[in-house]
C-alpha cells in the first residue's frame, strides 16, 4: 500500500498533518524521528513535522536525512524545513521576533510544483521561535511573508521542500491544497485510501489472518467497537463472539436499548450484568486514577470468565484506534498519563490470547466513514464519545449506586433534551457532571441543601483539542428547569464553558 512516512519530532500538529493526507485519500504513518521503519518502495514521500525545540539546542531531535533525502520527495514542516538547512550548514538562529499565529504571503513562486494553487495573500499559521536567515547554495526561495524572507523553499536537483509555517492547521487557508500538491503531484500517490478500499483489504487481511479460529470481543455500543464487530462480522461470521458488559455505570437504560440496536446486525452478542461487582470495587474509592484501574481490572475479570466459556478461543479483539497507537509510541516514550482505559498496552499474562485491532490505523473520524461503509445504523454511528470507565469519572468523588442513579437521570434529561431540540449532531460531546458538594436553594416555602451538577458540551473533530459549545440560552435555561424539577436531591445545575487545553473534556 502506497504510504507516505510522517517522522515526528515532538510537535503538537503531527496528529493533523497526518489527518490533512488521509483527507486526500493517501494513506500515511506517523513514527518517532528516531524510529524509521524500513524504507520500502510502497513509501511514496517522507513530512517532517515540527517541534517545540530549537535546531541549535544540544539536545534537539536529529533525525538522520540520508535515509531519504535525494532519494525520495520529502517536505519539511517547521522545525523540519529549519533543520534541513541547518544540517547543510545554512543559517538559523533565534527570532528577534517569535512569529506565533496568522501571517499572510506577500510572494509565492507558482511555479513551484509545491506551490501550485497557493493564492497571493494567502493566510499561514506560523508556530516558531527560529528563523532561516540563510539558505544554502541550491536552496530557492518558494515563499515569503512580512517579517519571514525564506518562508519556503525547494532544493535544486531533487524533490526536497520546505515551509517555514503550518499547513496542516484550519488556520492555513490553502494548506490542504499545498499538502495535496505534494503527495499527488510531487510523491505521485494515486489517492486510493478510501473507506470502501480500507473494508475490502481489511476484510481480506482478516479472513488471512485469522482462518478459522474463533474471536472474542467486548462491545461496549460505541463507534469503535461497533464498527470493529462489523468487520470481524464480515470476515469470520459465527466465530466472532461478542460480549457487552453492563457496568452499572452506563447511561440510562444503555444496557437494553444498545443490545437492541445490535439485533439487526447479524452479530452473535451476549449480554453480562456486572453492575453489582463494579460497585463493590469502587467502594470508598476517589481518585480518578484508581478508579479507572479498578474498574479496568473488574472488566477484564468478568471478561475473562465470559470468554473461557467459549471453547477454543483463540483472539481477543479490541478497538484501538490510531491516536491510541501513536500515544503509545510517542517521540518521548509512552506519554505520562496515558489513561488506563486505553487499549494500548496488552493482557494480563492469563489471558492466553493473541490481539487482533482492525481500526488501529484509523483516526476517529475515519472510524465513520468506514462504519457508514459498512451500513452500520445512524443511532449508533451518530453516537457522542463516551468514556470507558463510564460514569463512574462523571461522579467526582466516590461512586455509589445512588450517585448513578442521580446522574443518569440528570444525563438523559441533557442527551435526550439535544437531540430534541435538534443540537445532538452538532455537538462531539455531551455528559453530565455529579459534583461533590450540596448548595442552598429554596423549593417552594423551604430552604433545601442538596447536589450540584455541572453539564458539559463541546465541539471538535477529534478530542485533541475541544471548544465549548454555545448552546442558546433558552435551551439551557429548559434543561436546567427540567433536571431541578424532574430529579429528586438536585437544586442547581452549572454550564461548564471551559476549552481544551487548558481543561479537558472529561472533569476526571
């Protein structure tokens, strides 16, 4: 499969360069600088992503170029374009001025095959503390703007470019077209990464790979797992086994209506009601963290004794995706806090399965649009992110069986409330928050002292980053009459208007 190879060296963007190629239909892999897999005639270019280090620091990234360079196209991005001059002993040194934000294009060479479509005045993103004062001899100037004279260049004689801004962000007006230009044109890709291709070869790779043997997997009514049952579905039939495991911390009534939903699809689902086992486990417990490994911990308890009541299972499936995977691997080793409910990492020793992920290389976005391929019902395609520990980090503090009990109904009042007023699709992420203090209210003729909930809604593509959503204030102001008044022990109820960063989606 043609790919093009994304060499990170730290930066924030890397995940959006890579998202910006797959939009053009060209498959890509995003490794660390100093891991470079083989170099094999399916890779068509190499991108060399920014960085939140100088070129001039002891300990910058070096990522060893004659691995590549000449020898295929390449493009560098940033740090990347800074350290291809640096390395041919051009000049860059520290900004006088650090450029942060937009910029525009005073002068572009069109007729750079790079620059093709790229308009005069054209809005760039600009993220950088360095500039390049100097190019080397057979570097040529491709673009400038204001205060950046070597704003991109090309080098003579291979096909070798750079930009000094970012193209992969939404503030960069013709990125897409510059990022299509290199692939397409430059590195020839013939554009084929497409859902119905992704299905046909994963379908063929599983049917391969897998043979006869049987497979388990827990669904938990989400995209991943969903779409990931669908392929398994498709390729091995009858010897995938599905199970959905009832927490107790699942949305109202989520447990009924999701087995529901997957009575149409062909697949062969047995449902478990754990509830009363997770609850045990979470007694008195309050730090988010061991929350999260309690509750990973009594999953793969209850799915282990579910699975090894299916002779002669052989895989367990699960429905990691790509940004799990990169996080996994990152330029600095695993990130510090990779939550524990990710699917990177493995079993415990005693679950003697292999692992088999059929979405590992797709972003979340991509996900849909396979599943759509695949028919999968708009009710669950459509379906808001939900966290895996469920609840349970929405209930900040300890969680008890009357702690859900409040906050589903408070969430069904919010989820259902959206998707009547017609705002459930536009938002990426909706939920409920169970604070752990009481405030004073008056209900009628008497003074109360009850809990605090907080509702959250955001906007995104991905989860990377996140805005809140600005939900009308009539809207709001019904939904809160609604919960006060509907749910018995709540008296005030918050709007959290909080982006990410600096805060994250989830309050735990």
């Amino acid at each position: 499969m043609q790919t093009i190879l994304i060499l990170d060296h730290g930066s924030q963007y890397t995940q959006l360069i890579a998202r910006k190629v797959r939009e053009a239909n060209v498959y890509c892999e995003i490794h660390p600088y100093n891991k470079i897999p083989e170099i094999t005639d399916e890779v068509k270019g190499v991108i060399l992503s920014g960085s939140p280090y100088s070129v001039t620091d002891k300990d910058a990234p070096k990522t060893d170029l004659s691995l590549f360079k000449g020898k295929l196209p390449v493009l560098g991005i940033c740090y990347g374009a800074q350290y291809m001059v640096h390395c041919a002993e051009g000049k860059v040194e520290k900004s006088k001025i650090r450029e942060y934000g937009r910029a525009n294009l005073k002068s572009v060479d069109n007729s750079c095959v790079l620059m093709q479509g790229v308009r005069m005045n054209s809005q760039v993103w600009m993220s950088h503390g360095d500039t390049i004062l100097e190019l080397p001899e057979g570097f040529k100037v491709i673009c400038s703007t204001e205060n950046v004279d070597n704003a991109g260049y090309r080098i003579e004689g291979e096909d070798t470019y750079a930009i000094q801004f970012h193209p992969e962000v939404y503030h960069s007006e013709d990125g897409l077209t510059l990022l299509r230009n290199f692939v397409e044109k430059i590195c020839k890709c013939d554009c084929s990464w497409t859902p119905k291709n992704f299905v046909e070869s994963t379908v063929k790779e599983l049917k391969e790979k897998l043979g006869e043997d049987k497979v388990v997997l827990g669904l938990s009514g989400g995209v991943d797992s969903s779409v990931a049952a669908m392929l398994l579905n498709k390729a091995i039939g009858k010897n995938l086994h599905c199970i959905f495991v009832n927490n107790g911390l699942l949305r109202k009534n989520e447990f009924d209506s999701v087995l529901e939903s997957y009575k149409d699809m062909g697949l062969n689902v047995k449902g478990v009601d754990a509830s009363q086992e997770f609850y045990a486990v979470l007694k008195d417990v309050t730090e988010p963290e061991k929350k999260r490994k309690a509750i990973g911990a009594k999953f793969i308890d209850v799915f282990d004794a579910q699975a090894n009541a299916i002779t002669d299972v052989k895989w367990l499936a699960q429905g990691t995706i790509y940004p799990d995977v990169i996080e996994s691997s990152s330029v600095k080793g695993p990130s510090q806090t990779i939550k524990s409910h990710h699917n990177v990492g493995g079993l415990p020793d005693y679950m003697k399965l292999k692992i088999v992920e059929p979405l590992r290389s797709l972003f979340k976005d991509e996900v849909r649009r396979v599943g759509k391929e695949l028919g999968l019902k708009q009710e669950l395609l459509g379906r808001h992110p939900f966290p895996g520990p469920g609840l349970a980090i929405r209930i900040l503090g300890d969680v008890t069986e009357e702690k859900v009990r409040i906050l589903q109904k408070v969430d069904n009042i919010f989820i259902e409330g959206l998707k009547n007023a017609g705002l459930y699709d536009k938002v990426w992420q909706a939920g409920a928050i169970l604070l752990p203090i009481q405030s004073v209210g008056v209900m009628g003729d008497e003074r109360t002292y009850e809990r605090v909930v907080a509702l959250r809604a955001v906007e995104s593509v991905d989860g990377m980053t996140a805005d809140w959503s600005h939900l009308p204030y009539d809207f709001l102001a019904k939904i809160s009459n609604e919960i006060i008044n509907r749910v018995k022990g709540v008296n005030r109820v918050c709007y959290d208007i909080s982006s990410k960063p600096p805060a994250t989606i989830e309050w735990e």
